[in-house]
C-alpha cells in the first residue's frame, strides 16, 4: 500500500500496516481496561519499583508477550512453508528474511533470557534466604534497559524495516556494503542495549549469591537452581562481553567506513569467531538456568533429594567451562583446516558427560521416590526424553565431516529446536507453574496446565522431528520455498501443522491464566510439599521476607523441619538486608539511551547527543544519591 | 513416555519410506564417507537413547504416586558412587568410539587453502564463483556454466570455491557436504568419484534476498561425454 507522507509517497506492505492497526486497537482496549478499572497507580508502583518480586514479574510479563510476538513470526514461518511454491501475503524473499531474522533474535534475546531471569529474579533470593537482589536500583536498570532493547527491536518491523541479516548476522551481508537499511542498525542498538541490561543482572546475581545466602546456607547446601545462576552469570558475563564488543566493531563497520569485516583489511570469518564465541555459551546460558529448574522441580515431586548433588554442581561448571571450548563447531565448513575441525569436534563430544552425568542423576533421583505428576512435573519429565533427543543429534552434528552435510539445513534447525525448545522453554513452563504461587499468590489450574503440556510436546515433536528428514533430503536453512520436485511437501506440510497445535496450546496459557485469577483461591505458604526456603514465606512473596530469617543446617532445610515435625530455626542477626527505594531514575537511564540509540540508528546525532547526555546526568544523579544514608542514621541513633 | 518412543519411531520410519533422501544415497566416494558417519554415529546414539527411555518409563511407571504410597516418605538416596562411576566412564568409551572414525574421516576431508594441495594428475580442476544470487563454473579448458555443472564420472574432482561478494556456501547433497565460498579466500574442496546422474545443488549460507533460488543441477555424465561437451 502507498501512503502519502510530507509530500512523498512511500509503500507499506500490508503485513506492517495490520500491525499498526492490530497494536493501535489492543493499545485502546488496554488504555480503557486501565482508566476503568483505575489501576494507574499500580502501574506508576511497578515502574518505580527495585523489588524482586516485582522486577520478575515485569520481566516475564514482557517475555511472554515478545513470546507471542515471535510465535507468530514462526507460524508465519509455517504458513509460507507449508507447501511447494507458496505464495502466503508478503513473506517471500526480504519479508520472509526479516520473519526469521526477528523470530530468532527475538525468541533468544527477548523470550529466553527475560524469562529466564524473571523466573532467577522471583526465585533465587527467596531459595538462599535472601531479602533481595544485592543491588536493587541496578536490578531495575537491567529490566529497564532489557525492555528499552526489546522496544527499540520491534520499532524497527512497525517502521518496515526490520532487521534482514539472520538471528546471526554474519557479515558481510550484515555490512553497510550489502544490507544499507537501517534494519541491522536496529539489531546491533536493540542487543547491545537489552545485553548492557543482561551483563548487570549477571554482576548482581553474582554478588547476591555469593554475599547474602542466609545463615547457615553453605555453598554445598544450595539448591541447584541458584546454583546454575551462579554459573550462568559468569557465563553471562564472558559470552556477553565478547557479543558487545563483536556489535560494537559492526557498528563501526556500518556507520563509520571501517573494514574489520571486510575481506580487503579484515575478515568476514573473524565476526564468525565473535559472533559463537557469544554465541555457543549462550546455548549453555540458557539451558544451564533450566537444568536448575528440573533438578528442584524433580527433587520436590520425587520427594526425595537429588541424586548425586556433588555430581550435579560439578556437571553444570564442566559445562559451562567446555561451553567456551566449542564455538568452531559451528564453523566446521568455512576452511578453518582439519586441526581446528578435529579439536572442535572432541571438545563437542565432550560436553555430552557432564550432560548425561545429570540426565541419569536425574533419573535416579525419581527411583525410589514418590513421583507426583503435577504440571511443573509433567514438564520436567517431557523435557527427560526431548532434550536427550536433542543431545544425541548434537554428538551426531559435532562429527565434522559428517556436519559437512548437516550444517545449515533444516537438521540444524530441528536440533537446535529440540535443544532450547526441549530445555529452556519446558523449563521455563515448569518453573512458571511451580513458582507462580510465590509471584501471584494463587496456583495454577492443573487441569488445564496438563492440557497446554500435552498439546505442546506433541505439536513440538510433530513440527521438528520431520525436519531432521527434509535437512537430510537437502533442504536447507532460511528459504522461503521448495519444488514439487524435492519431495519436501508432505513433511513439511506435518511441520506446519505441529506448529499450530503448539500455538494453540498458548490458547490454554490465557484461558488458564483468567480462570486461575477469577476463580482461583489463595495459595498458602507451601502448595507443592516443598523443600527449600522459598516455600517457608507467604504467596506472594512479601516485600520484606525472611523476618526473622531462617537459620540452615543442611540442604533442603524446609523438607527435613517438616519431617522432624518442627519449626526451622531463626534468628534477628543477619546480614542487612539491601535497601528497596522507590525511584523513577532507572526507566529514565533507560529512556535516555534508547533515544540516543535511536539517534544513532537514524544518524541524527543531535538527538544522541541529547540522549547520552541525559542519561550522563542521570548516572551523576544516580551516584550523588545514596538510600542507605537514612538507615546509617537510625542505626547511629539506636546505638548512642 | 514408552509409547511416545514407539511412536516416535514408527513415525521416523514410515515417514523415511516414503521419500528419497539425498544425504542417506550417496552418490560419491566422499559422500559415502559422510553418510557412513552419520549411520555410525546416530546408531550409537541410539543405543544411549533407548537406555535413557527405558530407565525413564520404568522409573516413571513403578514409581509414580498412588492411593498406597501417598503418605510414604521415600527413604533418601545421597548418590551412588559405583552408578555414578559407571555414567561417567561408558560414554567416554562410547565416544571414543566414534571418535576414531570421526578424526580420521575429517583429517581426510576438511576443505582447506589452495597452498596445501598439489596438482595431481588425473584431477579435475573446476573454479567455482558464488556472487548473490548464481554460481559460474569454470573449467579447464575456460569454458564456462551457470546453471548446471558437468562433471565426469569416477574422478577426482577438485573445486577452487571463491565469493565475489557475501558468504555462500557450495553444496551437492547427494556428492557430498558442503563448503563455505568466502569473499577474499579460496577453499578448495575435494568431492571423489561421483557416480553418473544428475543432482541438486544450492548454496547452503543465508546469502541475502534470493538465497532461495540459488541453485543449479550437476551433471555426472562418462569422461568421453565430459570431454566433448568441453569442447562444445
């Protein structure tokens, strides 16, 4: 469609114009919702909050709906694939580049990761005895800037031009040379800035783990899950590093004429190194939270405590440490020589011990046990087998001269589905119906969250499973169509049905969420028999939990009190707890830097000027503020 | 979960019938190598994943909650070293095992720089060149195509791949796996006596708006007619 602008006329395909008038109605409905219901002053406390509880919320609130936003991108995906030669609305050619260039960057950055840590931010304090995250105000400048990334991804589709380049953005296609719209700006602005945000929550929970455990919570006594956080924000803070400095020297490339890309005074591949030296740890960032997730979830249903511990902590660090020892393996075919492609290919195998260390340990833990088939449970236990399924392609694909033949093809695609599909997002799902107590204060219907989980692990394995076979038949990654000639229809036409019986179990998600909110009673301290301190606080979990805190004496404290039949320990001397404040500032930093990282995208530099300065002002606002200042006074008091 | 696996791989089955797929009937020496590969290691790994499968179905279906155990309190477990021992070692053991074949195989056929190789005779030389969105073969003698490649039965066909713009990637599924053409670097990619048909190939790297159509047939044909369509 042509639209009249300032005297042009410029074209806008449909799919862009439905967005608007798609998000200008749910905008509406949303903004009358709010005005009637008068709920502006529950808004204007969440977005000056720093609480935990709270920021998670927020986080995985944004999650699910970029969840949404991506998951159509995917059945769009599926519609434009569905048969030989389709011609589905726009998506061929650019339109279907930029669909899976924003399915892909969105669903990592944007669903994964916020849900992910909103779960880490909900739970973790609450599992070590913690009363919040070490720094709150840096907590909530992470969520700000996360979304201020997300915003700023998705603007780029609302003004037809969405990023084009992949989820992987190899260059030189990603240079200014082959791609000169702003599209790839926008990706390298949005990661940078949702990354910046990513790499503090990695920095605080560090310190929240190592600093404010309650008394008693020895290392060895953790619960698994804070302690795959703890691994993972170191992880976080390398791979993210490395991804910054990697958007960084793009930009430079992009915007001001350098060449560390180019094949004349750099290289294409060395974006290739940057990109997976991020890039594989990154697999580990997100799967490693939600080993966690399973090793409690299971533990806690099993009624048993999990087997081999020792075992497990030590598996989730090899992990994380070969994690860094990869990052070839997705390079097997750009000429790296045969030593390179051995070495990467061993240290990949590698990684499949520590991995099924902890899928036999988590086995053993259910023998013997009392296994209660709850819904975080059915999740867990659908995750056994698929992620498996996903591991054992893994060990297939790090056999280099046979990736030869599996790289870049829907092989690939179905893998790495079943990888972070099979871990990270079922164990998103488990952690959000184990947890959702502790965030809302009500449980979520059972009935209907064993339903979302049967339609979506048979839609899953019915979407990727046949992709293994058209990767073998030659179908590669990121066409938009195929030939009658191929023999690619009916798998691919099993792949587009799976993919809406995935979508439509997201149907029961909201059906769930409104019965469980209008009729759902309130949940008490402990719904699930629980073992760790997270269950000993009231649902929803209080601004100032664990008064008076918990002493700890071995691991799963709360489990083993309940059957002695007594009352954990407590005592009034610990550790301060860190101070919440109300405050607008971090939203503010964050805006600040979306504008200027709009002025950079657009290159009108005064409005990044403003930007930078804006938020420069607010750092020296930010750092001439001190909220404790008022508790040292009372303490002088109460001490003359 | 037992019945999901059986279904799950009746699934596989049924669905492998009924289509030909060109990475699993190789068509070259170096193809068989790789397919070779990928049956040894998904083998292999199937052993793993009906192990985990079994003890997960059992443990799953002996164990779950009953009217009976519902007040048990299951006595607590802290690990088992021997187990643990036994999960560890076995698939290192089973590894290694396809490690061997694994290193020998790529040591063979990684695509490496022009400086590595020497000129042999009975070699087919042919220069590949990716641009966005078609590929020209050179031969040669000089001649040139676009659309289809010819190459000649059972020899040793060696390929010089260079980009003149973005990362494609070169690949024929039935004669082999496929090699990155990178702007500014030759890689030089052996594909070993294919056999006489014709084939798919397509560039396999996210190249830009018409990755899609960047295909082309190859041609397997006898020398003599290799030769003489040379000389067309």
């Amino acid at each position: 469609m042509t639209i009249p602008f300032f005297g042009e006329s410029i074209f806008v395909p449909s799919d862009v114009i439905a967005a608007w008038i798609l998000s200008i109605l749910l905008g509406a409905i949303l903004f009358i919702y709010v005005m009637k219901k008068r709920k502006w002053p529950i808004i204007w406390e969440y977005m000056r909050t720093t609480n935990h509880r709270k920021i998670g919320t927020m986080y995985i609130l944004f999650g699910v709906i970029f969840f949404i936003r991506a998951g159509t991108d995917a059945l769009l995906i599926r519609l434009q694939l569905a048969q030989p030669h389709a011609e589905f609305w726009v998506f061929q050619q650019d339109k279907y580049n930029e669909l899976f260039t924003t399915h892909g960057t969105m669903m990592i950055f944007f669903v994964a990761m916020p849900l992910l840590i909103g779960l880490m931010n909900a739970a973790v304090p609450l599992q070590i005895g913690a009363r919040d995250l070490a720094f709150p105000f840096l907590n909530a400048v992470s969520f700000w800037l996360f979304l201020g990334g997300a915003v700023l991804f998705n603007m780029s589709f609302f003004f037809n031009s969405a990023p084009n380049a992949g989820w992987t953005g190899y260059a030189p296609l990603s240079t200014d040379t082959f791609t000169p719209d702003v599209g790839n700006d926008y990706y390298i602005f949005s990661l940078q800035l949702s990354g910046l945000g990513t790499i503090f929550t990695a920095i605080n929970m560090i310190v929240t783990i190592i600093r404010h455990r309650a008394p008693g919570m020895k290392l060895t006594r953790m619960p698994l899950f804070p302690w795959a956080t703890l691994i993972t924000s170191f992880l976080i803070l390398i791979a993210f590093s490395v991804l910054s400095m990697g958007l960084y020297l793009l930009m430079f490339d992009r915007m001001f004429g350098t060449g560390f890309f180019s094949d004349d005074t750099g290289s294409p591949v060395y974006w290739q190194h940057l990109f997976w030296i991020f890039g594989h740890p990154e697999v580990y960032i997100l799967a490693l939270p939600a080993f966690g997730i399973f090793s409690d979830v299971i533990a806690a249903f099993s009624k048993k405590r999990i087997f081999g511990y020792p075992a497990m902590v030590l598996s989730i660090a090899l992990i994380g440490f070969l994690g860094f020892m990869v990052w070839a393996h997705h390079m097997f075919t750009v000429g790296l020589g045969p030593m390179a492609n051995t070495f990467f290919a061993v240290t990949t195998m590698l990684i499949a011990v520590p991995t099924g260390i902890k899928v036999f340990n988590w086995l053993f833990t259910m023998r013997g046990g009392v296994v209660k088939i709850t819904t975080p449970m059915l999740f867990a236990l659908g995750f056994i087998p698929t992620f498996v399924m996903g591991g054992v392609t893994g060990v297939m694909l790090s056999v280099a001269a046979a990736n030869f033949q599996y790289h870049d093809t829907h092989f690939v695609v179905a893998h790495f589905h079943y990888t972070i599909i099979g871990s990270t997002i079922l164990g998103i799902f488990a952690g959000l119906y184990f947890w959702y107590p502790k965030i809302t204060g009500k449980v979520l219907d059972e009935k209907l969250g064993k339903w979302h989980f049967w339609l979506f692990i048979i839609g899953f394995h019915l979407t990727f499973l046949p992709m293994h076979i058209t990767g073998l038949q030659g179908m590669p990654r990121r066409v938009y169509t195929y030939e009658w000639g191929d023999e690619l229809f009916a798998l691919n036409l099993t792949s587009t049905i799976g993919a809406f019986l995935m979508g439509s179990s997201m149907l029961f998600v909201v059906w769930n969420l409104y019965k469980t909110h209008k009729y759902g009673e309130k949940a008490g301290n402990d719904p699930w028999d629980g073992r760790t301190l997270e269950w000993t606080v009231p649902s929803p979990s209080p601004e100032h939990s664990f008064e008076p805190m918990p002493i700890v004496k071995e691991m799963d404290p709360f489990w083993y009190a309940k059957i002695a039949g007594e009352k954990l320990r407590t005592t009034n001397n610990a550790r301060p707890a860190p101070i919440s404040t109300k405050t607008i500032v971090p939203l503010c930093i964050a805006v600040s830097l979306s504008i200027m990282s709009i002025g950079m995208i657009y290159t009108w530099y005064l409005l990044a000027v403003l930007g930078g300065a804006s938020a420069f002002l607010l750092f020296i606002v930010r750092s001439l503020t001190d909220e404790r200042k008022e508790y040292y006074r009372k303490e002088e008091h109460s001490n003359e | 979960m037992k019945k999901h696996f059986t279904l799950t791989l009746l699934l596989v089955l049924g669905l492998l019938q009924g289509c030909n797929v060109a990475v699993l009937d190789p068509m070259s020496e170096t193809a068989k190598e790789q397919t070779f590969l990928i049956n040894f290691s998904f083998s292999l790994m199937m052993i793993v994943l009906i192990i985990v499968f079994l003890l997960m179905a059992r443990f799953v279906w002996k164990y779950r909650e009953t009217d009976k155990n519902k007040h048990v309190i299951p006595k607590d477990v802290k690990g088992n070293r021997k187990l643990e021992i036994a999960w560890t070692i076995l698939p290192v053991l089973l590894l290694v095992v396809l490690a061997i074949p694994t290193i020998a195989i790529t040591y063979d056929q990684s695509a490496s720089s022009p400086a590595a190789t020497e000129k042999q005779a009975g070699e087919i030389h042919i220069d590949v060149k990716a641009q966005q969105f078609f590929w020209t073969f050179t031969y040669e003698n000089g001649k040139e195509s676009s659309k289809e490649l010819v190459l000649p039965k059972g020899k040793p066909i060696i390929f010089h791949l260079k980009s003149k713009d973005v990362i494609h990637s070169f690949w024929i599924p039935s004669l082999g796996g496929k090699t990155d053409v990178l702007p500014g670097k030759e890689l030089v990619y052996e594909i070993d006596n294919p056999k006489i048909g014709t084939y798919d190939g397509k560039c396999a790297e996210f190249c830009g708006v018409n990755h899609t159509k960047m295909r082309f047939k190859t041609k397997v044909v006898s020398v003599e007619a290799y030769h003489k369509w040379l000389k067309k």
